[in-house]
C-alpha cells in the first residue's frame, strides 16, 4: 500500500523550507526588487538551482536573454526527467500539464522511486499531490527567506549544504527502490573524473554527459542480454 503523499514528500520538505529561504535571503538582499518577487519566481518559474542563478546574474547586472539562455542550459535535464514520463503521465488529462511543469530533481526521485499500483488514474492523482506538496514547500521557503532578508540580518553560512544533504537522502531512497548500486557508483566516478579533467564550467555537464553515455550503454547490453534469452527460450 501506497504511503500518503505527505510522508512520501517529508524529505523534500527538509530540504525545500531551507534551500527556498536561502533563495529568498539572496533575492532581498542582493536584488531592489519587492521581497513579494520570491514567492512569485517560486510560483511561475520554480526552478531551484536556476532560480538562484537567475538571481546572481541580475545582481552582476546580465541582461535577460543572458539569464534566460544560462537557466535553459541549467534546467535542459528536465528534458530527460520528461521522456522517461512519459508512459506514467500518460491518459493524465488535466493533471498532465502541471505534472510536467512541476517536475524537478527531487520530485523527480519521489515519483520513480515509490511503490506504485495498478489503478493507474489513482497514482496519477498522488503523483498530482506530491508535486504540488514540494512546490508549495519550496514557495513557503521563499517567501519566508525573502522576509527575514528585508527584515532581519544574520549569518546564513552553510545554509546551502542542505540541497546536498537533501540530494544525499534521495539517493539513498532511489538505491532502495532499484536495489542496484551501479548506477549510484557511475555516478560518482562520472563526477570524479570530471572534476579531475574539466574546468569548473564544464563540470556538471560533463558529468552528465558521462553517467549518460555509460548508462545506455548498459541499458543496451541488458536489453540485449533479455532479448536473446527470450529468442532462446521463444
């Protein structure tokens, strides 16, 4: 039986209240915008990483094209996260239109890893809930965030290690959920090796690209391993 879409978000939840008010702080402090601008960039935009970026650009004064081409870059993962939906979203009817929209790293996590059922319109409908849960964390963080940094000063050093922490308790699920440690070990070395021969720009891509590459690469052999054997015994 399927956990409630309120635990099954808990560690989003965690993860989302902190890394929103750090969003928020850098928005009030570093932009002359309204504090009212977080919450609203959480609403319409809500893109994490990309939305502290986006920040960062307009305090060095980039122009919007700038900023928009740099959070399409960022977020081009999404494209992946998407195709590999599409048979879940499938027949979603109004729900499918925001389940896309929603859709980010962590949610991401969330809907592959559960434990799902046969009623397909069902767990569309928790899928529903859980995208809307951590949206609706991430914008509660921002808003918040965005008031302390008009209304009060203080040291948030270190506030930015809970992504990681929130990114190590995902993995930890998603292991769980596969049983299979190969692709957590080609990720860290895809990210060791591009740490040790790529400058810090091209990093995260390069490991992206890597992790990529060697996963379909396995993905091929296992299909065709399965394929073989089903002609053998067919």
């Amino acid at each position: 039986m399927n956990r409630s879409a309120f635990q099954l978000t808990l560690p989003i939840l965690f993860g989302y209240l902190p890394l929103g008010m750090a969003f928020g702080v850098l928005f009030s402090t570093q932009l002359n915008f309204p504090w009212w601008g977080a919450p609203l960039m959480g609403v319409l935009i809500y893109a994490g990483a990309g939305q502290i970026l986006a920040v960062s650009l307009l305090a060095a004064n980039a122009g919007l094209l700038e900023v928009f081409v740099a959070m399409f870059v960022l977020n081009a993962r999404h494209l992946f996260y998407g195709l590999s939906l599409l048979g879940q979203f499938r027949g979603a009817g109004w729900r499918k239109p925001y389940l896309i929209f929603g859709l980010t790293d962590e949610t991401y996590s969330v809907l592959t890893s559960r434990k799902r059922s046969a009623d397909t319109r069902r767990e569309q409908s928790v899928d529903l809930k859980i995208t809307a849960f951590n949206q609706c964390y991430w914008v509660v963080g921002c808003t918040v965030g965005a008031l302390l940094g008009e209304n009060v000063a203080f040291d948030s050093t270190g506030i930015e290690f809970a992504l990681v922490a929130l990114f190590i308790v995902l993995t930890i699920e998603q292991y769980k959920a596969l049983g299979d440690g190969f692709p957590i070990w080609v990720g860290a070395a895809a990210a060791g090796l591009a740490l040790a021969v790529l400058p810090v720009t091209h990093q995260l891509v390069g490991a992206i690209v890597i992790v990529t590459l060697i996963l379909l690469v396995q993905y091929r052999r296992v299909r065709s391993a399965t394929t073989g054997e089903e002609g053998y015994y067919g």
